[in-house]
C-alpha cells in the first residue's frame, strides 16, 4: 500500500499575470520547476497516460504539451502522437493558438484530443468555443481541469490476490482562497464552472460524458467525452 498525503495549497492573484501572452512566453525551465517534481503533479501525469492508454486510441493530437511527460512516454510507447502548444520555447510539432488548430492540420481528425490542464487558463466565456474547435478534431475528448476545493486526507493504493484498487479517502472543503495567479477559473470556482454546468456544456457537444478525480491528486478531475458514430 501506498499513501499520499495532500493539504489544500494556497493561492492568491497578487499578480494579474495569467492569459495567453504569459502561456506564449513562459520559459520551458518553469515546466521543469519543483512544483513539477512533487509526487501530487507525477501521479497525475501518469494518471493521463494510464487512462490514454486504456482508451486504446488510434492517434491522439495533444492541445497544451507542458513539460512534454506524458505525449512522450506515450510516443516511446508507439502512439502516433502530434502535440501542440502556443510557446515555441517548449517544441511542440504545430506552434499555435487552440483556434489555429483546424487550419494547420489540414482539418484532419483524431481518434483521441488529449487537453490537459489548458482551459483554465483561458477565460470561461471562451470554454465552449474551445469545446466546439477541439471538438473538430475528433469524436473523442480526454479533458482534464482543476477542482476549487482543498482536499484533507491520503488515497491509498491497494495490491493484494485479486485485487488491485486506488482508494480516495478525502475530505472536501469549499475553499474560500482566491484562484491560483494563473487560472482564471477552475471547476466549482463559481456557479457557471460548476461540475454540472460543464456537463450540460460538454453534453451538447458529445453523446456520452463521463467524470472521474485523480485518487492520488483529487486537486484533478478528468472528464472523458465521446460520440458515438452510427
């Protein structure tokens, strides 16, 4: 058995440095900082790889390459993977904004759109525009965001004959901090982010919807959209 232990962190906006002229001109060494290094943010990448690859996909267009853990794991593991991302600095295969998309991939379509961790740092007025161009680019979405609430306790990883399970064991209390400096929002932050209000949102745009949080890091929450093809 593994535990992890997990404290809500705090945050504030002290600096209105958020949007997408900071995402344009981070430098890589941030994706590479220690924040990146702690084991909440690496069980939650390996979450994304463990899920993408129960997924089975075919080919998969990442929006937002970040530090580039996860596509390249994956590419290694023989996934045809084509990322994308809006700062040179970071390398990605096609450098645009999430709108430029159809353009520079010729309209082509992808068995998996992987979108982690990326809306948020965008306006919520923008969310369902964004939902609608990564909807353009395949009938199957792997979206992940952040939950505003400070979870209390450990997830604990069992292994034993026949039975192999993560167990959350938390508690969630509505937060009463002010957002992270770089998010302009995150699920729950207020009443139109709420869970359900991106379902339905989703819902309109996809058949079948599906939510799940990170066990190891509940500050996560996946959501697995698909429409199915008659």
């Amino acid at each position: 058995m593994n535990a992890v232990f997990l404290e809500g962190s705090k945050m504030d906006i002290s600096e209105p440095n958020r949007g997408r002229e900071r995402e344009k001109t981070l430098e890589k060494s941030i994706y590479y900082s220690d924040g990146y290094f702690s084991l909440p943010q690496l069980y939650s990448q390996s979450q994304q790889i463990h899920d993408i690859h129960n997924l089975r996909p075919l080919n998969i267009i990442e929006v937002g390459l970040g530090n580039g853990f996860t596509s390249s794991f994956l590419k290694r593991a023989g996934y045809e993977v084509t990322t994308v991302d809006i700062n040179k600095s970071l390398e990605p295969d096609i450098c645009c904004s999430i709108e430029e998309i159809p353009s520079k991939i010729n309209d082509k379509t992808f068995d998996l759109v992987v979108c982690c961790e990326v809306l948020e740092h965008m306006e919520f007025e923008e969310f369902e525009r964004n939902i609608k161009i990564l909807k353009l680019l395949g009938n199957r979405l792997y979206l992940t965001l952040p939950v505003y609430v400070s979870s209390y306790g450990f997830g604990i990883s069992v292994k034993l004959p026949r039975i192999r399970k993560n167990i959350p064991l938390y508690i969630d209390i509505p937060r009463n901090k002010l957002l992270d400096k770089e998010h302009f929002w995150e699920v729950g932050s207020n009443k139109n982010t709420s869970k359900n209000n991106l379902i339905n949102i989703l819902s309109s745009h996809y058949t079948n919807i599906k939510t799940s949080r990170y066990v190891l890091n509940p500050y996560h929450m996946a959501f697995f959209c698909n429409t199915e093809i008659s």
